[in-house]
C-alpha cells in the first residue's frame, strides 16, 4: 500500500450530507488535492445542499451556487476573470452531479469543453435526481428503481456513456474514478491539477439513501461497482489514447446488484442481460486500452 | 429633408452605395441616415437601401415612404412592386441599362435618368463571380444627375468604404458621373 | 470627433471604449453586428478582453457572471429569444448582485418569426432585478452603455440598455465619439467589493432562510430605489466628461401644451419631429422615458406637470392588460391631486412603422374621441 500523504483538509465538519454520502468523501479528495488556491463553481444538486445554509459553509475556498444548466460555462467566465486579472494560478472547478452533467448541463458542458476552456470539471455521480428525492436521471443504470422508475416500470435504458461523449471533444484529459480508490482518485485529480485546457472526471459516488443500502456500505459499494466493470476505471488522453487504471481482477455483477435496494426488482434474466452489456463495455474498453498501447509503443 | 432609396439585387453593393452617399453628404456638413431594407439577406433577391439627408438632425425612425429619388442598379426592377412602392410622379428615377438613353422609358412617366453602369463597371473589370459591381457608377450617376453632391466628395468617400479596388471604383464613379443622360418624355 | 456609425456599431464601440475584461455572446440578428464588431476588436488586439464564444445565451450570461465573479468587467449583447433564455439567469445576476452589462437589441418575440422591433423581450425581463435603460438615437446607444456600466457597477444589479431593433441596430448616423481617456477617466476599471478570491473565501448563492431572503429582496428594492440617485449623479458626471445630459424622464417641447404623447426607445425621434413640425398646432409635447427599472415615479410626476392628458404609446403588449408603460404610468401617478387622463395606444408591433402622418391621426382621434381612458387605441399599420 502506498503512503498516503495527509494534506490540508478544505472542507469544514458538519455537511448537510446524508450519513454515508459518497459525494462529501469526493469533494474533500477533490479539493485536498487541489488546495487552497482553487475556486468552486457548483449547481443545483447534492453538492449544493450539503454544502450548508447561509451563515455556514463546508467549503474553505470560494464557493459559488450557480444555475443548474450553467457549471461549465460560469466557471469558464470565473477563470476567463481570473486570466484576465493576472490571477493565472488559480484552479477553477466546476463540480456538478450527474443531472447537472448528463442532462441540463450537457450544452454548456460541451461548448466549454469544445472551446478546451481550461478548467476542472467534476461529476459526482450518484445516478439519479437524489436531493430531490430519488428520480431518474440519464446517468441512472438499467435496472434501477427511482421514484420515476418505480417497480412496474424500472428504468430500461443503459446509462448515458458519458466519458465516450467527452472523448469526442478531444479534450487533453478524461478521469472515471471512485471514491473506493482514493490513491487512484488522488492521482487523477493531481494529474488534472497539472495539465492545461479542460479536464473532465467522473466519480462514481455512491448514495445510500437513493441506492438502498446500510450507510456504512458506501465504500463498499463503490469498490463493487469498478470490480465488476460496471464503473470501469480509465483515463483518456487527448480524446483518444485510452488507459486502464488498476482495479483487481474482474467480478460477475450480480453481488454489487443484490447488495443494493434500487435493484430489488431485477429477474435472473434482468442481471444476465445487465452482465451481458457491461461485458461488452468492458471489452470494447479493453480493446480501446490494447489498441492505445500499440499506437503509443 | 431629402429621402433616397437604391435598390438593386443581393450582392449588388446597394447597402454599401447608401453608406458612400451617406458618407459624402456628411462630409460637406450634412446630418445623414442611411439603412437597409429589413430581412434576410439573400444573393440576387431585391434588396433596397435609403437614405435621408438633411442640415439639421433628423429623428425620424421609420422607412422612406415616398422617395424624392430612386436609383435602380438593374432595369428589370422596375416591375418589382416592393421596389417601385412609394414611388410618385414627382420621384426622379436613375435606371442602370444597356439600352441607349432616348430609347424607351421602361413604362415610367416620372423624370428619368439612364446610364450604363455595367458597361462601365466591366470596362474597369469591377466584378464579382456572378455580379458586375455597378454601386460606385451609380452612386457617380446619381451625384450628376441630381446636382445635390459633388464628385469630389462621392470619390473621397469611395476612397474610405470601398474595401478593394479603389481607384477603379472611383474611375466608375466619374465615367458614370459623365455618361448619365436624362431621358425625354 | 462626429462619426457615422449604426447604433450597434456604437453600442459596440461604448463597450470596447469601456474595456471589459470578459465578453461572451452568441449571435442573433439583429444584434450580430455588435458580436462581430468585439470579436474584431479583440482579434485585432484593440480590446484586451477574453471574448468566449458561448454555445448559448445562457452560457452567455452564465460566463459573464463567472467573470464578475472574479472581479472582472463584463458584457453580452443578445436580442428577443436570446433574452428570453436568459431570463433565469437575470434573476440569478441581480439575486448574486453581479453588474453584468447587457445590450438588448430589441426584436419581437417569436411566435411567429418576426425581425422588427417591439419591447416584449426586455419588458418580459420587468421583475428580474435587472436595470433598464432604453435609447432614441445612435449616439445615446453609446453613450448609455458608458453610463450603464458605471450604473450598474455602483448599484451591484445586472443593467441593459435596450436599442430599438433595425430602426436604432441598423441605421447609421452622426456619432460623437468620446475620447478615450475621458472615458478611462469617466470609468475607471472596476474595483469589485465582492469576489471570489482563495484569499479571502466567501461562499456566494447559498441556502438561506426565509427572513434572509426577504431581506435581501428588501436590499435589491432599497438599491434599486437608490440606482435613481445614483443615475442622475452618473448623468451629471457624464454631461462635465461629454457635454451631454442626460435624465431618466426626459420632456421636449410640452410648455403650454395640453397633451404629452408618452414614449420610449426610438419612436420618441418620430415624435420629437412629429413635435416640431405640428406640436403647436396640435397642442401636443413628448416625454420619454429612459429609464424603465428603477421606475423614475418622481421625475415622472415632475415631468407631466401642467399636462391635462397623457397618451402613452406602448410598443409592447402584455396579452390580458394591455400598454405596459401605460401601466407602470397609471400606478405612478395614481392619487396625485388632479388625476390626469391616460390615454393607452398600441403602435408599432413587430416593427410595424409609426410614421408622422400616423401620429397626426392618432391626435386627432384623441382630440375628437371624448374619454377614451378605457379602450387601448391601436395603430394599425
């Protein structure tokens, strides 16, 4: 195991966040990473919940609550100001859950990334609508129940490929990561930290009270998700060199399903079919990795 | 106050011929307001032009509705009745045509002046792909016919607008300013 | 120095001349000569200016409310849909206290798809918090920006100046351009109280309670309230700097007349000539109105005193009302002693002309149609 160097903590105790809440461990992995020196941009969504009512806030470093559709295009503005006024070192984060990312931040998340505007943007991904209480997002997983998929009518379509729509804006730099992988996540963040133009990384952030499981399963449940490829771990370089990061070796999906209440719902033939696609991703992402490899070598 | 309108076809420089207008009235201490027909811009679709001029400020926020005078940069415009709108008895009217001043009026009753703008725009080889660039020689044309600028002027603000071609644009102006010839009832 | 130039040109001229740091926009006609012009500008290195070619005019505002974050002066220029997609974020500019400059090209709501000019996109914008300047002519497009960045910066509330669409964006006229170091020393560079600094870290826009909120609207309406303070200062700082005055009500020729026909945006010019050429005989002055958001009520009822009748020609149509000038009018002067008689027109939808000729029948009408204070006249192209 690698030493794990302790950084300075940029987020204050007592969120507005549920007990076991994936997002709050991302945010403080995020912003350790980052430092001091960084600004906040985030929407409508968890992330702007748990960060606490005015007076209080959890953020040590300025923070702003944006429009929901507008993470992307109010941090490109925020680091085009800070450019402008000289104040070049500054990070800008953008950080925005699934729904802000997946669907009404989806336009100003591809024109900021089209224009390779140089900031952070992070989705925290929880796979639904949560602090509204639990409804479908285009980031839920086929299968999952949500209030606006309920048990009759569970949500039929495999989750939106974000990283792949990403890819194909040939931004310099693409992330999944899981809070289960701290050591994976910082490294990515740092590596982000680095690099100029838009950095775009997903984190998969478990959600026990929209996922319906035991609070103290969180980490659990985001190591799951990467073992068994549902949430594979990768990087994309350029929009085109694929890289996979280390996870351990590949489990059937079936104990990540049945650990959680959302999929309550699903038949034997409900979790074949469910393995058969994430098998498919997994290997056209290991083709994606060989062929990188061979191009590259 | 003196209102003007140039109509030509999209492509054809009225827009531009308006500002040159514009620009010489405004140099030898008139207030002028020049604008463009409203719409979308479409090749080859008639498109029109105004423009006001006057010694004081002019205030007036709506189209040319009666012209004093009307230049044409392409003869079939005269059946086009959005161009003709607005135009009466007294509007004086110059035509771009081949034909030779004294044959034919086109139908028109009013003054009518006639030059052959595209011959002089070809003979100074101002063209485009598909459009002779007639909107300096009509713009010479008109000084002429009119007596209301003088060429001096038209050519200097030629010199400033006209982005290629500048000494050929202003040729066209003054061989126009020359060959305009009023046509007699 | 005089130039001619459309009012776009103009309003785009005003906002190189005030170099903002952050511009964003996306094109729509008719305000696309105004995005071409900065683009130019900042090509060519005359603007020092990050100008982000958004995707959208909800991108648009949303970057340059990122860029008033950090301190920065900031502008967009948009036009009737554009505006409308902006709305949200109108109220998430002025509810931040970001002092966003907006040019609005007025152009008709769709729909059906229309070009021409009336005030429903910035009139939609009413209760959004956000300023609202409007101009008759070329030279007040520019020099109303000036004066709005200085406005709005003061007062901490996003501020549009709104140009009539094609009969203002698109006609060319004679121009006083300022000197640039009169404008340096008219507008310095911003200086933001609040911001987004890892230096000093404050967390904006978060959850409040109830009492907050409402007390934080109480400040947006005290300061508001104030901006009319605020602008005629400005204006009197503009007139030492240019040479030219400005007021939020404006009156022309309405001494010893019993009618003001009450205007905004360009069709004041038609009125103002309209004035001159027949004011005696008719009997009728112009008040126009610059200032639409504050509600300059006091300069109003200064204005109109002496009047025995106001006729408010509304280019603007709030469906199931009617006039929203004549409206905001009517409540302004409700109850003051001699209540005065308000005539409420409709003229000029979608860029319908309002001529001379137009206005002579429409006083008449007025002059010989008895009270006419319930109907809405409408001039009908």
């Amino acid at each position: 195991m690698a030493k794990v160097r302790v950084k300075e903590e940029l987020v204050y105790p007592g969120s507005f966040a549920c007990p076991g809440c994936g997002l709050m461990m991302a945010f403080r992995h995020v912003l350790r990473v980052l430092g001091r020196n960084t600004a906040v941009v985030t929407t409508a969504g968890c992330g702007s919940v748990v960060a606490g009512s005015y007076p209080q806030t959890i953020s040590k470093v300025p923070f702003f609550h944006c429009s929901f559709g507008t993470a992307a295009s109010t941090a490109a503005g925020l680091k085009a100001g800070y450019d402008m006024m000289g104040k070049r070192s500054i990070n800008v984060l953008a950080w925005a859950g699934d729904g802000g990312t997946f669907d009404i931040g989806l336009q100003s998340l591809s024109g900021a990334a089209e224009r390779n505007e140089d900031i952070i943007y992070v989705c925290y991904d929880n796979e639904a609508y949560m602090n509204t209480g639990v409804q479908r997002s285009s980031g839920t997983p086929m299968g999952a129940w949500t209030t606006t998929t309920p048990r009759e009518s569970l949500e039929d379509r495999p989750k939106k490929k974000m990283a792949a729509i990403m890819a194909a804006h040939e931004i310099p730099y693409i992330a999944t990561a899981s809070v289960s992988y701290p050591e994976d996540l910082d490294r990515k963040i740092r590596k982000a930290k680095g690099i100029k133009g838009f950095r775009f990384i997903h984190i998969i952030v478990p959600c026990p009270t929209g996922w319906l499981y035991p609070a103290s399963e969180t980490v659990r449940l985001g190591r799951e998700a990467v073992l068994s490829r549902i949430f594979p771990l990768f990087e994309i370089m350029a929009g085109k060199k694929y890289r996979l990061s280390p996870m351990g070796a590949k489990t059937p999906v079936r104990e990540y399903l049945v650990s959680q209440g959302r999929f309550k719902g699903l038949s034997e033939k409900d979790i074949s079919l469910i393995q058969e696609k994430v098998d498919e991703y997994w290997s056209e992402l290991e083709e994606l990795a060989a062929r990188s490899r061979e191009s590259h070598s | 106050m003196i209102e003007i309108k140039l109509s030509g076809r999209g492509g054809q420089g009225a827009v531009l011929a308006s500002q040159i207008l514009g620009s010489a009235f405004f140099k030898i201490g008139n207030w002028v307001q020049s604008f463009p027909s409203f719409g979308a811009e479409r090749r080859g679709a008639p498109v029109s032009a105004f423009l006001r001029v006057d010694t004081k400020e002019i205030t007036l926020r709506y189209g040319v509705k009666h012209p004093e005078w009307l230049v044409l940069f392409d003869p079939g415009l005269v059946k086009n009745k959005m161009v003709m709108d607005g135009v009466r008895s007294d509007t004086s009217i110059i035509v771009n045509s081949t034909e030779p001043a004294g044959k034919g009026r086109f139908g028109l009753e009013q003054r009518l002046f006639i030059v052959d703008a595209t011959s002089i725009a070809e003979g100074l080889n101002l063209r485009t792909t598909s459009f002779s660039i007639v909107n300096t020689a009509m713009v010479g044309a008109f000084a002429k016919a009119s007596g209301l600028i003088d060429l001096d002027s038209v050519s200097a603000a030629i010199g400033e607008l006209v982005p290629v071609k500048k000494e050929e644009n202003i040729a066209a102006a003054k061989e126009a300013y020359g060959k305009v010839k009023e046509v007699s009832l | 120095m005089k130039q001619l130039m459309t009012g776009n040109e103009a309003a785009a001229l005003a906002a190189k001349m005030a170099k903002p740091q952050v511009v964003a926009a996306y094109p729509i006609t008719p305000q696309t000569s105004i995005a071409e012009k900065l683009a130019s500008y900042v090509a060519r290195g005359e603007l020092a200016s990050r100008y982000i070619k958004v995707e959208s005019e909800t991108s648009a505002l949303a970057a340059c409310m990122g860029g008033s974050l950090a301190g920065a002066r900031v502008f967009t220029a948009t036009s009737s849909q554009g505006l409308a997609l902006m709305h949200e974020l109108l109220h998430w500019a002025s509810g931040a206290r970001l002092p966003v400059i907006i040019v609005d090209v007025n152009r008709s709501m769709a729909a059906p798809w229309s070009l021409g000019v009336d005030h429903n996109d910035s009139l939609s914008q009413r209760d959004t918090g956000c300023i609202q300047i409007y101009c008759e002519t070329a030279q007040e497009a520019l020099d109303n920006v000036l004066i709005a960045f200085k406005l709005a910066e003061k007062v901490l509330l996003p501020t549009m100046v709104c140009l009539d669409g094609f009969y203002l964006s698109h006609y060319s006229e004679p121009v006083d351009i300022p000197e640039q170091a009169d404008v340096d020393r008219f507008l310095p560079r911003r200086k933001a109280k609040y911001r987004m600094d890892p230096n000093d870290p404050f967390t904006f826009g978060g959850g409040v309670s109830p009492q907050v909120l409402f007390g934080l609207r109480k400040r947006i309406q005290s300061d508001m309230d104030s901006a009319l303070d605020c602008f005629r200062q400005i204006c009197t700082q503009f007139f030492r700097y240019f040479k030219r005055r400005y007021r939020a009500v404006e009156s022309f020729e309405i001494k010893g007349k019993d009618i003001a026909l009450v205007t905004n945006g360009t069709l004041s010019g038609t009125v103002r000539a309209f004035v001159e050429q027949n004011g005696k005989e008719k009997g009728v002055g112009l008040v126009k109105m610059r200032l639409f958001r504050p509600f300059p009520k006091g300069e109003f009822k200064k204005a109109i005193k002496g009047l025995k009748k106001l006729v408010v020609i509304d280019r603007n149509l709030s469906p199931g009302s009617g006039g929203i000038f004549s409206q905001e009018i009517r409540s302004a002067i409700y109850g003051i002693e001699a209540a005065l008689p308000i005539v409420s027109v409709i003229g000029g939808l979608g860029g319908v002309d309002v001529s001379i000729e137009d206005l002579d029948r429409l006083v008449d009408r007025i002059r010989e149609g008895g009270d006419l204070q319930d109907e809405t006249i409408w001039m009908e192209a």
